[in-house]
C-alpha cells in the first residue's frame, strides 16, 4: 500500500483507496486560509506530510470533469453523505485537481464560519435590507487572491466594467482583478460588495474564455437555513439570502453561464443541532435549495469500506501511530462502525 502516484492528474481507479502526498507548496496555496478540517491537520503536523486517500466520490468527479464540455452550462455536483464521511476531503482532493488542472479557483472552505460564526456584521450602505459580513468578506478575498495568484497576474484577468464606491473612489473598467480584490481587502468596508462584484466578474470572464473556472463551497445548504447567528443592528436575525456575500455565490452557482464547474457539500454540522436529523440534499437544502442546484449530480460519500479501511490503518501502521496487534482492525472497525472521522478519534490514543 502506501503512498501511490502523487500526481492527481493521473489517478484512475486503480489507485483506489491509496494514499497520495500534496506538497507543503500546494498545501500552501491551496489550504492556507482553509479546505482541510481542524482534526485532520493536526494529524498532518503529527506526520510532517499531508496525505489524502483516493476515494470513489472524488475520482467519480474529476473523472467528469476530465471529459466535460465547457462549451455546455455549467455542471453541478452535490456530495453528501452521513456525519464524518470524508465529505471535505473528497472536496480537497477535487480542489487539488482543479488547481492542478489550471481552473481558476473560488472556494469558500466552510459556508458555516460565515452564517453562523460570523467576525462582524453591519447594515449594507448599499442595499438595503441586507447585512455585510466585512471581515470575513476582505479575509475571503485574500484566500481567493493566495489560491489563483498565479492565474491572477495574466494580463487578460480585468474588470469588465467601472465599480464606483464613492464619490472619490473608483475602479475603472478594465482594471487588473487584482486592484479590485486588493481594494477590498484594503478598505474593508466595501468587502462585501467587492465579492459580489468579483463573482460577477469571474463568471462574465469565464463565458468570454478567460478563464475556466472551479467553484467549491462546502456546507451550501447554510445559505437556505434560515436560522443563522446574524443579526442586524437592531438585534434581528438575518436570512443568509439577506447576507450580501450570498449574492455572489448564489450567481456563480447557477447554470446560465459556461466554462465552469461547481462542487458543493451539504452537511448537517452546517445548520442547528436541533435540526440534524437527515444528511440527504432534498432535506437539507429545503426547496429553494434544491430548486437553485436542480439539476445537479448526487455523489454520496459512504464510509470507509474493507479495503479503505484496511489502508488507513496500514497508512498509520506505517508511520507508527498505532500499535499493532491481531485482530487490532477488526476492532476498531467495531468501534469506529468504518465512520472515517471516528476512525481517526479511535486511533488517536492507541
């Protein structure tokens, strides 16, 4: 077993349930700000590499993607699966291809930090109604601008039309994108809008061919959950349709433009406790939810089956994290029920 092709352009089926190393670089590029759950990266510290097993739901997406016509509207591809599946990591490992795969990348790593852990929030000053989450908003745009600086600096990667912020503050048409998401990041109060104006931007330069792009948002259906934790300046709870940022998402997320593809997960951690009862996407993204992706493709994430699991326990076998005795998988197969996010709790103290 072991690690296998570390190239994840060339994973086939055959690399099924292996294990493949990302670079500290790309990992660096791509995760910094995000994309990798907290549990699962301490591990990676532990090991002093980051590993990804090679599982059926990623590969079943990026085997489409290789053969998609982007000339067509834009796919959508639903995971989904039960608490603890591997749900983000199969996202990662997709992300991982499409940055390999020269897609422009807009990725937002856990809809709920936003939706329901949010840094501040204030009344729009340009629309009304709606509800700007500015600090999350500027700190997105630098995840966006660490994962595409390389596509971000081709001089075909400009704004198609004037942004005015206020009187004194312009961005001209055909500006570079990079001026635009540096000005929101600079002046954090228009950070929000700046996202939206971005989205809108990426999706207009991806019909033109500019760009193909690979949009990922893992926990979607937080955007139809009306409960949220924010609020407006008196106090009312928000509808996330009511939070600016969600424009943005919700127009790149549509099917009436092309050279894309989008990826989302929904997941149960993404809403209240009190409402977790069932990890299938008609429940959880409720029927305005549902109606937006329609028609999307379903790729359920199950948990580990015989060989990953026998893999993963080879994986830390190997890197001595676990003790080894007869009879040690079957138990913790058991225990574990092959949950892959309860595997790892299981064998973190043996």
């Amino acid at each position: 077993m072991g690690s296998c092709e570390s190239d994840c352009l060339k994973h086939t089926s055959d690399h099924l349930a292996q294990f493949y190393q990302i670079s500290e670089k790309e990992k660096k590029q791509i995760f910094l700000h995000g994309g990798i759950p907290k549990s699962f990266n301490v591990q990676t510290k532990t090991f002093n590499e980051t590993c990804f097993m090679i599982r059926q739901p990623s590969l079943d997406i990026i085997n489409c993607l290789k053969s998609i016509d982007h000339s067509k509207p834009t796919v959508r591809f639903v995971l989904y699966g039960k608490k603890g599946s591997g749900k983000t990591l199969c996202l990662a490992h997709v992300l991982h291809y499409a940055h390999k795969a020269g897609y422009l990348i807009v990725h937002v790593p856990w809809l709920g930090n936003w939706m329901r852990r949010c840094q501040e929030c204030s009344n729009s000053e340009t629309k009304e109604g709606f509800v700007d989450l500015n600090i999350d908003a500027a700190a997105w745009l630098l995840h966006f601008k660490t994962q595409n600086a390389h596509i971000l600096s081709s001089p075909e990667a400009q704004t198609t039309k004037e942004y005015a912020w206020s009187k004194r503050e312009i961005t001209p048409k055909d500006s570079s994108l990079l001026e635009l998401i540096e000005h929101g990041i600079n002046r954090v109060k228009y950070a929000s809008d700046t996202v939206v104006a971005l989205c809108d931007e990426i999706k207009t330069l991806s019909v033109r061919g500019v760009f193909k792009t690979f949009v990922a948002v893992d926990g979607f259906n937080a955007f139809f959950y009306p409960n949220t934790r924010v609020y407006t300046e008196k106090k009312e709870m928000v509808h996330p349709q009511k939070v600016t940022l969600t424009e943005g998402f919700m127009n790149l997320t549509k099917f009436d433009w092309n050279n894309g593809a989008v990826v989302v997960t929904v997941d149960e951690i993404a809403i209240a406790e009190k409402d977790q009862i069932s990890h299938m996407p008609r429940y959880l993204l409720g029927k305005d939810g549902f109606e937006h992706l329609d028609p999307f493709i379903p790729v359920h994430v199950a948990d580990y089956s015989k060989k990953e699991l026998t893999s993963c326990m080879d994986y830390y076998r190997e890197r001595k994290w676990v003790k080894d005795y007869p009879g040690l998988d079957e138990e913790v197969q058991f225990v574990s029920g092959s949950n892959p996010y309860r595997l790892m709790k299981v064998c973190a103290p043996l």
